[in-house]
C-alpha cells in the first residue's frame, strides 16, 4: 500500500504555504512575459519543473497563442505632474495587456478608459483585455469620482510583440503510467486566493509527494488560464489517455467551507474519492455539480476529452465580495485554511493511491482473529470501528468491491478500511486482487 504520511505539521505547513504566497504576490503576472517566468522560476526552486514555450501565432486547438505582454511602468499624472494612479502602488491599476500609450487628455476623454467598482469604492477591480487590443486603468471608485476637471498625462510603458506563451510542468514518476493530473492557474497580478493560493498548494503537494513511493504518477501543471490547458490538451493528445484522475487547484486559502465541483462525469472515482473525504472530514462542506464554467476543468472535461477532472476549492469563483479586487491580498488568506485544503488534497490522493481490491483468502465462515491478534482483547466494551472495519473487509473481499466501497457500504472513513486492509493483509487472510482497480 502507498504511504503518503498523513500525519503531518500542518501549523508548518500552513505557514510555509503563506510565505510562498507572500514572495509571489508582489509579481504582476498574466497570461504570457516575464511575471509567469519569474513566478515559475520560484516554483522550480522547490519542485522539479520543466518549462516549455510556445511561440506566437502557434495554433492550439480552436485558438492561437497570442502576443507576448510585458510591463515596465504606467500612470496617470495631473497637470501638477503628481500621479494619481500609480502601477507601481499596486499592479491592478493597469488592465491586464493594455497596448503602450503615452499621450495626454482630458478627462472627459479619459474616463472611457477608467475601471471602478460603485458598489465596493475603496476596491480596485482586476480587469484585463487579453484577446482585444486596448488600455485602461483601474481605480477605486471613491478617488475616481474624486478625479477633477484637467488634462491628464497617461503612460502605459508595456510591450505587446512576438514572444511565447510560458508553462511549467512537474512530473512525478510512481509505479503506473496511469497519471494523475493536478492543474493551477499562475496568470494573475497580485491575487492571493484566486491565483496564488493554488499555485502554493500545488508546489507544497509536489513537494511531499516526490520523495514518497506513488502509485500513480503525477503530473502538476502550472499554467496561464484557459489558454494554457487549451495549449497543453493540444500538444499532449498522445498522453491524455493516460490520465485517470484529475484536479484543478483554485480558491483554497479563504476561510470558506470546502466545495467540491464534479467532473462531467459526475461519477468519476476523482468524484467519489473527493466526496467520500469531505463526508468524514468533520466540517461543513459543499458539493456542486460540473458546469462549462470556472477554470480550467471546464477545457479538461470539454466533450473530445472527457477527463475526470473536478475541481476543490473553499468559496468558488464570484462567489465572495473581494474576488477579483485588491481585497483578495495576503489578509483574506489563512495559513490554517492553506493547511486544511492540502490535508484535505492530501487524503483524496490517499484514497486514489490505495482504493483497490482484495480476495478473502479465508471466505467460508468468520475466520479466528483472535488468535491472529486481531480482534479486541478481553474485556473490551463495544464494538470498536478497527473491529467493524476488518469485520465488513473479510465479508466484502470477493475481488469485486474495493475499499471505497467497502468504506461507504460500512458508513467508514477510508483510512480506517486501509488500516484494517493492511492488518488483515500481514494476518495472511487477504491477499490483493492483481490489476486492481486499473494501474
């Protein structure tokens, strides 16, 4: 059975998590430049990582690679010369692949390029134009509607030329071919929970896990939104087959419950795994069906792949006031949320590592455990849930019910049916059904 040492620090985990949060969340990052390079070098710091770029133009699938975006500077300066947007106070004041400008204007003329939130006047919304030309800025509505009547020197010292698209790949060789698939989005500016919080957790899981013996192998994708799983699902049609199990990474620092979305097959083992893990996780938790809308699962579950992609996350996508502003900064994520979402990840990989077959080596009549040293000493009161479980395995091992199912049939977290299996395997009462379920 695969070890995956669940026993963890997670104070430890939680902080070291939140501090890779911190070094990345200064980096205005996109969908292409230099922000995904430095962020991926950061990541290759801690985890093996092969970066690949695609050119401009490429065509990938239905879409192209687009022109490669870069930023130095941008402002809006008053007549006084003081600015009063300034890229430098913070990264969300320039739309995402806003063309070069350098011009000056009043303010009636400028207004058509300025982004508020009426509703929230002291946010900052992230906005972007990455398949339409154009520029602007975004602000906080208090001081836009602050902004008097003069002309306004505007500077977008960006670059939008042939270059590439960059992506990082991170692949973890187990026993198997048969890959299991963990996707994060790297393409925003400075967003903690939207962005870097998955990014965190998939490195500190790519962490963990390269030292262990796996199963599965692994293959962890840190790419720009949309056009990024777009780019890898048309250059890797010849290993997406080998693909069982998958999950995006998004949304998983907030203090939210857990939310799980399901795959486009709905009953994927991916799906069963991670709602078997939320139903005895002790907490609150929620559990949607796939829709074609959010991140990435949506281009991995499109009709010609069909992968058993789900996506777990804490609050989803638009569904908590700071999504997408300058409220999504280091104060709205917790190191102890960081640290329950990679527990939770952790012991889905858990079940998909373990989750197989056995034979009852021993099936007619209960066998005598405790002889074996397998069943409750005298005087034991109750009966005990290791009892149940090595109980419910020797009557379910018939080669045709894995321990998910058997710990669903028995109401049983899995661990508790792994442990069992591994008691009554050294006991010599079970023996492992070969191919089970399909590595």
């Amino acid at each position: 059975m695969g070890d995956l040492k669940l026993d963890l620090d997670l104070d430890a985990l939680g902080s070291d998590m939140f501090r890779f949060v911190e070094e990345l969340f200064p980096i205005c990052r996109s969908i292409t430049g230099e922000g995904i390079r430095t962020t991926l070098d950061a990541i290759a710091k801690r985890v093996p990582l092969q970066l690949h770029e695609v050119p401009s133009g490429t065509a990938v699938l239905d879409w192209e690679i687009p022109r490669e975006w870069n930023i130095r500077d941008a402002y809006i300066k008053n007549r006084a010369g003081r600015r009063v947007v300034d890229f430098r106070e913070h990264n969300l004041h320039v739309v995402g692949y806003s063309s070069p400008v350098s011009r000056r204007m009043p303010l009636s003329q400028l207004k058509r390029h300025l982004f508020s939130l009426p509703d929230q006047p002291d946010l900052i919304p992230y906005r972007t134009s990455h398949y339409s030309e154009g520029w602007g800025f975004s602000m906080q509505h208090e001081k836009l509607t602050q902004l008097p009547e003069d002309e306004y020197e505007v500077c977008i010292d960006s670059t939008l030329e042939p270059g590439n698209l960059t992506y990082g790949e991170c692949y973890l060789q187990g026993d198997s071919k048969k890959e299991i698939l963990i996707s994060c989005h790297c393409c925003h500016p400075s967003i903690a929970n939207d962005n870097l919080s998955g990014i965190a957790l998939a490195t500190q899981l790519a962490e963990h896990l390269q030292s262990l013996e796996l199963r599965y192998s692994y293959r962890f994708l840190f790419i720009p939104g949309t056009i990024g799983s777009i780019t890898w699902l048309a250059r890797n049609e010849d290993v997406i087959g080998l693909v069982e199990h998958g999950l995006v990474v998004t949304c998983v620092g907030d203090p939210g419950h857990p939310t799980y979305k399901r795959s486009r097959r709905s009953d994927a083992p991916i799906d069963r795994a991670v709602e078997h893990i939320l139903r005895h996780s002790g907490q609150e938790y929620e559990v949607r069906d796939f829709s074609p809308y959010g991140y990435d699962e949506r281009q991995y579950c499109s009709p010609g792949f069909n992968l058993a992609v789900g996506s777990l996350m804490r609050t989803p996508n638009g569904e908590y006031p700071e999504y997408h502003t300058s409220a999504d900064n280091l104060d709205f994520i917790k190191p102890e949320c960081l640290a329950d979402s990679f527990q939770l990840y952790l012991h889905v990989l858990d079940v998909l590592e373990n989750d197989r077959a056995y034979l009852n080596l021993n099936p007619k009549g209960e066998p005598q455990l405790g002889r074996r040293g397998l069943y409750p000493s005298v005087g034991a009161q109750g009966t005990s849930s290791t009892l149940m479980a090595r109980l419910w395995l020797l009557n379910l091992s018939d080669g045709e019910h894995s321990l998910l199912d058997i710990a669903e049939r028995a109401g049983l977290p899995f661990v508790a049916v792994r442990e069992a299996a591994q008691a009554l395997l050294d006991g010599g009462l079970l023996a492992p059904v070969s191919g089970s379920p399909v590595p």
